[in-house]
C-alpha cells in the first residue's frame, strides 16, 4: 500500500546498535548530522542491551510533547526487529527509516536495495512525496500467535535456526561466523519430521530442512528464500525444503533462488500459516535472526497488512 502523500518526517530518533556486526561511531555521527540539518528536533539512543530499542522506541512515542515521527535504526536486522517491537504498536504514529550498520541488513536491502545509505537518508529527509524519490509503503508484518511478536524479515525453522545457536559457540564476528555455523550445523544435519499448513490446507508433510515464512525476500542479506514474496499483497509467503534437499546445498541454491525448480521445495501463500514438528519435540525456530526459545512443538504466523509504515524508493 502506498502513502504517497504522507508528510514528511520533521523530529527523529536515532536507534544505534554498538554490538551490531559492523557499528562504526562515525556512521552514527553522519546519520546524525544529516537528520539535524534537515529536521526539527534529532535525538540519538544508543542500545546498552537485548529489547532496549523496543523500550526506547515505545517511551519516546508515549510522550505528550515532542514525540518522534519518524525512527531512524542503525544497526543489522536484529536491531531493526527490536525497532519494529516498539513502533507497531503505536499504530503509525512514526514512521520508520532503515540504515544499514550490521552483518545481514536484509530489512535495508530488501527497500532500498544496493543504494548507498546516505542516497536514501536524505531522499526520506528532504525528496519525499509525490514526485519525489521516496514514499511511505505500507508493509504487512506476519505475527508469531505463541510470543505475539511481529516478525518483519521472517521467520525460519530447521537448519537456520539450529545454525544460530551453533553461531554463539564461535570465536568468530560478522558473515564469517554465520557461514561457518551453518556449514557446521549442515553437515549431516537430519531433517526434522514437519508439516506446513497454509489456511487450512496441509502444503507439505514429511522430513524438512527448513520452512521459512515471510516477510522479505532476502535471509542472511543474500540469499533469496522467498524470491516471489511482495512486502504489501495482505499475504504471508512460505518456502519449505524437504528432504529431498541437503542442508550443505541449501546456501548454493538460494542465493540464484535454484531451488524453486527442485522437487523438494514447495512454495506457497496464505493469511495463516502453521509450521509444526511431528513427532512431539520442540520446533526449532527463529525470526529476524533470534531464536525463539519459548516455541513448542509448532509456531502459528497471522498476517497483519499494511501493518508497519516504512520509507522506500518511489516506484518500489
């Protein structure tokens, strides 16, 4: 949904990320920079710790006199989750503007593409509207039914989520580390016994390497999960590799989007779609880089359209 004649941000707050995969204090002195010599009022918050950026996001919106319309997040995808936490709530009082500041920054890539950060800043800042080179979408979120949290990249059981927690073992930073968890974690990996229904319809049922359900298009900044999903069609987009698929193959195959042609995969969409473990044992599962410790044997995804208003290039 577009919003092409939504006003223009005039006082933002800046969220940064200092353990994010790649912060540098002199990004967050340039994004500070430009927003306050284009806008009315800037504040900058700087995260001590897990949630803290859904906290900040929701105080400053709750306030009576000066409230932030629109939220800058420097950071990787992580950062942008929490963001998200906080500003949906708020029901469109703010808007939000991604910069890229982390390891994956798939929620940057999938709005603005390779474009550099400063190019599309100041579009927001300065050349919104109609005419201009960047408007307000609409984006549709998906909702995890067993933690009510939003989930706005994706969402992902299997091989992925077994590879974060692999990750946190690792004497390694950034993509390094996140390619060498996977290709640990992939190495004979087992196939879990799943299922995936999407409105009522069972669209697979058997061994799973992963079912992702989403949300962008891209995993990990470059791989093309779900090559076919559209940020605001009121719809959720799920992407299941069965057995027929070994996990080791799984990055190859993704980043050209190969795998839709192979037999195994199975490609579908839905306003509800449930992933569950058949055989009794707890789902593994994360969403937007973070494993979600609380799920059980299965996880249930709602759509809510149109749900977080995002800044984008004109014609996206």
């Amino acid at each position: 949904m577009a919003d092409t004649a939504a006003p223009g941000p005039t006082r933002a707050l800046i969220l940064a990320n200092p353990a994010s995969g790649s912060h540098s204090p002199e990004l967050v002195r340039q994004v500070k920079e430009l927003c306050e010599s284009c806008l009315e009022r800037t504040e900058l918050h700087a995260t001590s710790a897990p949630g803290d950026a859904t906290v900040a996001v929701r105080r400053a919106l709750e306030r009576a006199d000066g409230a932030p319309d629109l939220v800058v997040a420097i950071g990787g995808d992580g950062t942008v989750r929490e963001v998200v936490q906080g500003l949906v709530p708020a029901g469109g009082r703010a808007t939000l503007a991604v910069v890229p500041g982390g390891t994956g920054n798939s929620g940057y890539k999938m709005l603005w593409g390779d474009r550099p950060w400063s190019q599309s800043l100041k579009a927001i800042l300065t050349d919104y509207g109609i005419g201009g080179s960047a408007r307000l979408r609409r984006l549709d979120l998906a909702r995890l039914a067993e933690t009510r949290n939003y989930v706005y990249l994706g969402a992902c059981s299997g091989v992925i989520a077994d590879a974060l927690m692999t990750a946190k073992g690792l004497p390694l930073t950034g993509r390094e580390r996140y390619a060498r968890a996977f290709a640990d974690t992939a190495a004979g990996y087992a196939p879990y016994p799943g299922r995936v229904t999407v409105d009522g319809r069972v669209v697979h049922e058997g061994p799973t390497v992963l079912a992702n359900v989403g949300g962008g298009r891209y995993r990990g900044g470059r791989f093309l999960v779900l090559p076919d999903s559209l940020l605001d069609d009121g719809l959720l987009d799920v992407c299941v590799i069965g057995g027929g698929i070994a996990a080791a193959d799984v990055p190859g195959l993704t980043l050209q989007a190969t795998h839709m042609d192979h037999p195994a995969t199975v490609y579908a969409r839905g306003r509800t779609i449930t992933v569950e473990r058949t055989d009794g044992r707890r789902l593994p599962l994360e969403h937007d880089g973070e494993y979600q410790h609380g799920i059980g044997t299965s996880a249930t995804f709602e759509v809510l359209p149109g749900a977080l208003p995002v800044w984008a290039p004109t014609g996206s």
